[in-house]
C-alpha cells in the first residue's frame, strides 16, 4: 500500500486517487500488464476505511463524481453489479470501482484502471 501515491503519480491522465479522497492507504497496490495494456489495481480494506470513520457509500458517490469531474462517463455495471466502469474517452483510460472479497471473507473496496 505505501507505493500507492508513487503508482498513481506514474498513471498519465486525471485518474483521481481514491486513497486521498478517503484518507486511507490501500491495503494492496499492484502494477502489471492486462491484455498489452497498463493495468493498476488498489484495494482499500473496509477496516482500515472504518478505522477511519469513513462513510464508504459516500466515498463512493463521491469517487464517481470525481471521474465525472475529470471527463469519466458511465459505462456499465460489472462483476454481477458488484461494481462500475468509467471511460475517458480523451486519455483512452478504463477505470473499474466496486466491492470485493478475499478468500477469508475481507470486504475490500476496489479501483483497476486500465490504460
């Protein structure tokens, strides 16, 4: 997670960092390639969001107004309703937001942009 701010520095366009936004660190932090194009993938613990105080569905509402804000739109649902994807159009960036598990049953709130 303290490579965060470093990965999302590294990512051309105006992706907006979920992290600052909610104040947390993300639990998990990667970079790796997905189908030839750069993908970043962050998961932020909903025990590290409520450690914090956070209103999750608020953040939320909140990231998704900052995509829109910086020329995001909505594209569909995905991953069963479990999450939504937005497209930039001018920097040809995807980024997926939603909910997610891991295999103990963690609840982790995810953003994969792909770029």
């Amino acid at each position: 997670g303290e490579d965060a701010p470093v990965i999302y520095s590294g990512i051309n366009g105006n992706v907006p960092d979920f992290g600052a936004l909610a104040g947390v660190a993300p639990s998990e932090c990667d970079e790796n390639t997905l189908d030839g194009k750069n993908a970043y993938s962050f998961a932020y613990s909903f025990e590290s969001l409520n450690a914090s105080g956070a209103d999750r569905e608020r953040l939320i509402d909140g990231y998704r107004a900052l995509l829109e804000e910086n020329g995001f739109v909505y594209v569909s649902s995905a991953q069963g309703n479990s999450g939504v994807i937005f497209y930039s159009n001018e920097s040809k960036t995807t980024v997926t937001l939603g909910v997610t598990t891991d295999d103990s049953g963690k609840y982790y709130i995810f953003v994969l942009i792909v770029k």
